[in-house]
C-alpha cells in the first residue's frame, strides 16, 4: 500500500491496542484517546496527513521500486547528492511542523531502517536468511509506511559493569528458548520513545559477552507493539494540560518514554536479523552507517529547534522593547551563531558526500559528528538565554482562564508589551517557560544531552572518524623537521 494518512495512523494505533501502564494502571481504550498520547498523536496525524497533502506530496515522497505508489522520502536510499538534498528537504518539511521537538518522529527511525537494509549482506556473515529478513522489513517498512520506535538500551542491572561491582548475574535480556516457530526472550529495555504511539519497535541492544558458541544475549528483532508478553511501562506524563495557549509545547509535543518488557515474547524467525553473535552486533550498527544517516535526520531537527529559540528569543526582545540593550543583543547573537554552524554542517555533509561500501550516498560524518558533538553543550546555554532574557515575564503566566474572569482587566492593563497586548504578550512567555524552564524543557535539554550516547562515546565517534586530524598531525612534523 501507498504512504497513509493521519486517519489510518490512529486506526491501525487504537486496532493494536498494545499492552501499556500509565501511572499504575492499565490503558483501557483507545491509546489515541488517552491524556497522555493524545497530544501527541494528533500532531503525527498533521505529519502523515502532510506528506500526502496537496502542495507537499512531490517534495515529501518517491515512486515505490516495488510497487510504483508513493512511498516516504525519508526511506529513501540515497544514491547521489541531489537524493541526500531531496531527503533533506522532506525531513525538513516535517522537522518544521513539530519544530523540533520531535525526537522520535517517524523519519528518524525511516532513515535507520533505511542504513541497516542498505547494508544487510554484512549479515549473511551470521547467517544468509538474517540477511533477507532485514532487506524485507526494510521493504515491509517502507511499503506499508511503519511508524516505528526502537530500544537499544539496557537497564543498568543487564550491564556488564552491574557485574564487575556485584558479582551477580546480571538481569540481561537473553533467549529462553529456539522453536522452529522463532526465538522466545525475556528482558527489559530502555528507553523507548513513542513505544506507545508506535506500531511496531525495532529491538537492537549491546550484548554481554560469552565463551559460549551461540550468545543467548547476542539479537536483534523487529515486532509488532502488540504481541503477546510485551508491555510498556511509562515515566510520568509531563503534558501540563490540553490547552494550546496555556501549554503550546506539551500539550502537542510531548513524546513518552518507557520501559519496554518482554515475558516469553515469540520472536518469529522472518523477523530476527542478529542471533548469536555480539561482535556482529556492533559491527553491524558501524558499518550500516547508522549514526551517520540518523544524524543527517537528527541535524535537520536540530535546526528546527533553534530556529524556535531564536524566533520566541527575538519576539520577547521586540515584546519588551529591547533592541537597545547591547547585552541582549549578544546573547541573541549567539543564538543565531549556533543556528547557522548546524546549517553550514548540514550542507558541508551533504557537499561533501562520497558512497560507502554498499553503493549508498553517505554524507560527510565529520560534519555529522561535529553537530552531536556541539549541540548537547549548547542546548543548556540557549536555554540559559530565554531564561535571561525572559526574566520575570517567565514567572508572571497567568493562564487564558484568568484573562476570562473579572480580573482580566487588570491583566490586560499591567502585563501588555512594546505594541502586543497583555493576552498575546502572555501567551509568548507561556510558550518560552515551557521551552527552557518547564518539566517538558528539562526532558528536551536530558534528551539532547544523551541523544547519541554520553559525551564520551558522541567525542570518541568524531575523533575515530575524523581523517583531517592526521593530515594535520603531518603538517606540524613537516615544520619542526
């Protein structure tokens, strides 16, 4: 089938009704219906209603090899330059529609899919049917436009440096049993974003080492968010409310994390692309690439994100009339300064672009791993901004209702701004409160912070994959010598 609607997103959604706890108790009902999805899944239904929309369908997708009908952009296997700018551009469509704040919308994980079947013949080397079962779920994923969540996270009891303190047996996710219908685990896993509001999640966590010839710890398996054994656990809900003046952010935007459970879940075998083997695991994520075509998805969201500091940032200095202040001016410089190195980046790896050893066009990662590196380090400092400059109109939000009651004119008198009135100014500061100093705003900041792992992993992936350093080691020798 072609690319799907919003519609057929929240059907598909509420026909699966997957197995999920939210403080203390089971969903019951449509997930589509429940406060602390509901936001959020409308706003993916703008997202998928976009891509087919009048306007936006030639931009935002591509003639299926398969089948002929339309398919997501973001599934596209880059062959040249222009495919890695036309891809670009349809992220970028979608990136401004949820500004941003979006770290699990659907292309990210589209464009992961993406690297693992591109490079799916390097897994013939555990078994040649593991190899066909990525390449046909990449199909699979792309044919029926799969909103997909994945979990590569162990919980820190499953690590093997749980061990190395303890000395118990670490409670790793492993196979409990191989039947001829698939592989049955058990486990736990973090930290699934959307897992929820997903249709199915893609499995894909470090293995512990073993002696043994067939590592029980050692997979990698996409399935259904609905089988039998699985649930989801989530964190507390951090939408503050339905209004969109009151809550502009979280009322939308807010993806949920959770824990993701399996009890005796039957992985069928035509959906097990790595059992056995966890030096293959890692060298699978590496040589697929993935990093580097998720973070061509993850900069282009960057860049939307900083364009929203930057545009709620301008429109306080212009609500409160402070284009004169020098020290404002600075700050707000700095923002622009971050805004247009990731766009520079952007382009530079697209420019820059060569293909890899499965003939895909793969953008510069230097360029790619240069942006994860700097955005966890200034995402706290443009927060810090709108905190600066917001002062306290970021305290002072009283809430559509109060503008309502008999107060209202007192409201509408003392808190207008520079040619905005009371109501408008108020609204702004809502917004900015929950972009830096809101529990939403301190999820976005933890969130970028870990993106792509600890800053030692994100530092040592650029210094690894940063040529330029040796050649720039020679020009030193050649002076001194």
């Amino acid at each position: 089938m072609p690319i799907k609607n919003g519609k057929q997103y929240v059907d598909r959604l509420n026909k699966s009704n997957p197995h999920i706890w939210v403080q203390g108790k089971r969903v019951d009902g449509p997930v589509s219906s429940h406060p602390a999805f509901r936001g959020l899944i409308s706003t993916q239904v703008e997202l998928y209603d976009m891509q087919g929309g009048e306007g936006y369908k030639p931009r935002m997708t591509y003639t299926s090899p398969t089948t002929g009908d339309p398919v997501g952009l973001s599934f596209l296997r880059p062959e040249s330059r222009e495919d890695l700018e036309r891809r670009r551009i349809m992220m970028s469509l979608w990136c401004d529609r949820h500004h941003g704040l979006l770290g699990r919308a659907p292309d990210y994980m589209n464009t992961a899919i993406m690297a693992f079947g591109a490079a799916a013949d390097l897994l013939k080397e555990n078994n040649p049917q593991y190899a066909e079962n990525m390449k046909k779920y990449y199909e699979y994923c792309r044919e029926n436009d799969i909103t997909l969540s994945h979990a590569f996270i162990l919980p820190p009891t499953a690590r093997m440096s749980s061990f190395m303190r303890t000395l118990e047996e670490p409670d790793a996710p492993r196979v409990i049993e191989k039947t001829k219908e698939g592989i049955i685990v058990s486990g736990a896993f973090l930290l699934a974003t959307q897992g929820a509001t997903a249709e199915e999640i893609l499995i894909f966590p470090p293995a512990l080492p073993s002696f043994a010839d067939e590592n029980l710890h050692a997979f990698a398996f996409a399935i259904p968010n609905d089988l039998p054994g699985l649930k989801f656990i989530c964190r507390e809900s951090l939408v503050a409310g339905d209004s969109a003046h009151d809550y502009p952010l979280s009322s939308k935007f807010e993806e949920m994390d959770t824990l993701v459970v399996l009890d005796h879940v039957l992985v069928p075998h035509d959906r097990v692309f790595i059992y056995g083997d966890e030096t293959l695991l890692g060298k699978f994520i590496e040589e697929s690439h993935f990093h580097t075509h998720a973070t061509h998805q993850v900069l282009c969201r960057c860049i939307a994100k900083t364009e929203l500091m930057l545009g709620t940032i301008e429109s306080i200095v212009q609500a409160l009339g402070l284009r004169t202040y020098t020290q404002v001016i600075e700050k707000v410089s700095e923002v622009i300064t971050v805004l247009e190195t990731l766009k520079a980046l952007l382009i530079a790896s697209e420019v820059q672009a060569k293909p890899d050893q499965w003939g895909t066009m793969l953008p510069n990662p230097s360029s790619l791993y240069t942006a994860n590196c700097l955005y966890p380090k200034v995402v706290p400092r443009l927060m810090d901004i709108i905190q600066l400059i917001g002062a306290s109109g970021l305290v002072m939000i009283p809430n559509d209702q109060d503008f309502q009651s008999e107060i209202g004119a007192d409201l509408t008198r003392y808190l207008k701004g520079i040619e905005v009135d009371a109501q408008q100014k108020v609204r702004l500061f809502r917004l900015a409160w929950e972009l830096s100093s809101s529990s939403f705003a301190g999820r976005q900041s933890l969130y970028e912070r870990f993106f792509f792992g600890d800053s030692v992993k994100v530092s040592s992936r650029l210094y690894y994959n940063y040529a330029n350093k040796d050649a720039c080691a020679d020009k030193v020798r050649r002076l001194l010598t």
